[in-house]
C-alpha cells in the first residue's frame, strides 16, 4: 500500500500545485455556461490494476428550462489496464418539464481480469466479461417523491486461467448468464444540489423481478434501499452518510449476488472477492471545500455480509475500510469534482479510486 499512498499524495500535489498557479483567474472565473466537464482517469483500483482513462461530461438544457432546475447530462468514460482489463460506457442523466421527470439511460461493456485470494489459500484468477443496457424513468408524484420503474438486460461470461480456476467458479457458481429484468422505482429527494448536496436526503428503493422465461437462470428478485444523508456543518464543511442494504430471493445466481466494493459500498475492496445474498453497509464523509476549487475529503464504512451457499468467502463478521481523498471542481456552476480516494479495508484490501462526481 506505501507505494499506492504515495502515487495518491504524488497526484493530488501536482493538482494543487496546478490549481494555486491559477488562483487568481480562478477566483473571478464564473463557470455558468461552461457546457464541459472533462477529466484523465489515472486508475489504481484494487479490481482491474493500474491504467489510464477518460471521463468526460456534456451540460444541456431540455424544454423550457430555469435556472433552478438541474441540467441534464450525457457522460462518457473509458479506460484500459496494466492487467489488460477495460471498461467503456455511456451514461445520460435527464430532467425533463422543470424536474418533474427524471431519466437514467446507459450502455456499458467491460472486460475484467480478476485475481482474487481465496481464505482457504491461494488465489483463482479468471476474466469476467460483461455488456449491460439500463433503464430509469420517474415521475414527480408529491413535492419530493418520484415514483417510476427500471429495465435491465445485462450478458456476463466467465473464463478461467487454469482448470483450477475453473473449479473455483464452480464453487460458487458463477457461470455464463444473459439477465433481464424490470422492477419499480421509488424516490424521495430533498436535496439542495444534484450533484455536490451541501444538505437534505436522497432515498431510494429500487427492485428487479428477473423471470426465468425472460432467459434468466431461474425465477427470482432483488431489491435495494439505499439512504444519503448531507449536513451542512459550517459553509465549507458537509457531513455525508449514507446507509445501504440489498438481498435477494434464495435462488439469485452468483452474477447478481450482492458485492463488497462494487460502487462506493466499500471502497478499498475487489468487487465480486466478498459476496453475499445479502449486505447491510453504513458510511460517513466529511468534506471540506478548501477553496473554491480545491477540496479534501476523510471517509470510513462498515459492511455485513449473510449467505448460506457462499460462507466460506465470508470470513469477517464485519468488514470495515476508511481513507481520504482529494477533490478538484471542474465545473463550479454544476459542483461537478473530479475525485482520487485512497482507501484501506480490513484483510490487507486497499484501493486508490479516480473519477467525476462524489462517491454517493
């Protein structure tokens, strides 16, 4: 990890250094207007190794727009690792009639070279393939709650190295899968900013049902609920919170077990190393808006894992990870940051995450 910490510290003081160099013009530079956000991807992630990247967001407005409501967005990423792993997608974020429609479209396809350690010695390493198209639409029914429904097809493939990898997929019963499936949708939002909240609440339950004549593995469904919290403490200091749980029916494949590390909940995991039915996981963040374009960040979590066909991988009765991080706003009119975290999780597990927009 000492090397990690200090390509972390390497990258956030030539950031700094960059950005003090602008101070002045920076100061009186007013970003309302600015349509691009655009963003290097410098990648040390503990699932797909050590590479290079872009991440790029495009602003516009749709209808009569005002100045109060959100702009919409279409963002594009892309990058290549040392591990000869690769991910590509693009994602568009709509509101519609003065937010009261809200839309999430995207298409993703990824190639993953995993090496995971196995608790009972060892380690199995296989490539994980997958192309996903996703759907969101809601609909403001009530002042802050939306209600709406998803779509979801996503194909995944195995392959392992040797036949010994091969046997431990098979353990966990990890094989090739085409899923489908739609569920509802149910939003409240309170929020003062969509994309950098200084205070308010975000809560989400969302549910996929996945039938088997839809070409899944079997009949079954997940659910999740997912709860951020924001606290203005002082005009440069937000407390961030966020609680998240997500289970499954008793015959949900492997491909769609809930998954430490997968999105913020942790970071500092491999995503897939330590999964479960179900996940219970709380985090808090402090960050702190330096000036007005630098910013710093302190986060911890917890996370709890249950699954009955896959306790052997779950070694720890509560898994825990914390790190800091380093923001710098890309955008000051739409608080779009570009972000680096270095995270440590228990059972050696560490990570340096790099990307737009906050972790939750």
């Amino acid at each position: 990890m000492r090397r990690g910490i200090l390509f972390f510290f390497f990258i956030c003081f030539l950031l700094s250094f960059a950005a003090d160099a602008n101070a002045a013009e920076e100061k009186n530079k007013d970003d309302r207007g600015k349509n691009f956000a655009v963003a290097p991807i410098v990648i040390s992630n503990p699932n797909i190794g050590s590479g290079l990247g872009v991440a790029g967001m495009y602003f516009f407005d749709l209808g009569d727009w005002r100045k109060e409501d959100p702009r919409s967005s279409v963002q594009a990423i892309g990058a290549y690792t040392n591990t000869d792993s690769y991910f590509y997608g693009l994602l568009s974020s709509l509101y519609l009639n003065h937010d009261t429609i809200r839309g999430n479209f995207g298409i993703f396809r990824a190639n993953i070279n995993n090496e995971y350690d196995i608790p009972w010695g060892g380690e199995a390493n296989f490539s994980t393939g997958a192309l996903a198209a996703l759907g969101l639409l809601t609909y403001r029914v009530w002042d802050n709650v939306f209600i709406g429904g998803q779509a979801l097809v996503i194909d995944v493939s195995y392959d392992p190295d040797t036949p010994a990898d091969g046997d431990y997929l098979n353990l966990v019963g990890a094989e090739d899968s085409t899923t489908t499936g739609i569920g509802p949708v149910i939003s409240y939002d309170t929020r003062d900013n969509v994309n950098y909240p200084s205070a308010g609440t975000l809560a989400e339950l969302k549910g996929y049902y996945k039938p088997e004549a839809w070409g899944n593995e079997t009949d079954y469904a997940v659910a999740d609920l997912a709860v951020n919290h924001y606290i203005g403490l002082t005009e440069t200091h937000i407390l961030a919170l966020r609680a998240y749980g997500r289970t499954g029916t008793e015959d949900t494949p492997y491909s769609d077990k809930s998954r430490l590390g997968q999105q913020s909940d942790l970071r500092g995991f491999k995503s897939g190393e330590v999964s479960g039915r179900t996940i219970l996981s709380g985090q808090a963040e402090i960050r702190w808006q330096f000036t007005g374009k630098i910013g710093f960040v302190a986060f911890g979590g917890l996370a709890k894992l249950w699954d009955d066909e896959l306790e052997e991988l779950i070694t720890e009765d509560l898994y825990y990870s914390g790190g800091v991080g380093f923001r710098y706003m890309l955008n000051t009119d739409q608080k779009i940051n570009f972000r680096i975290d270095a995270a440590i999780g228990n059972d050696n597990n560490e990570g340096i995450y790099v990307g737009i927009q906050e972790a939750f």
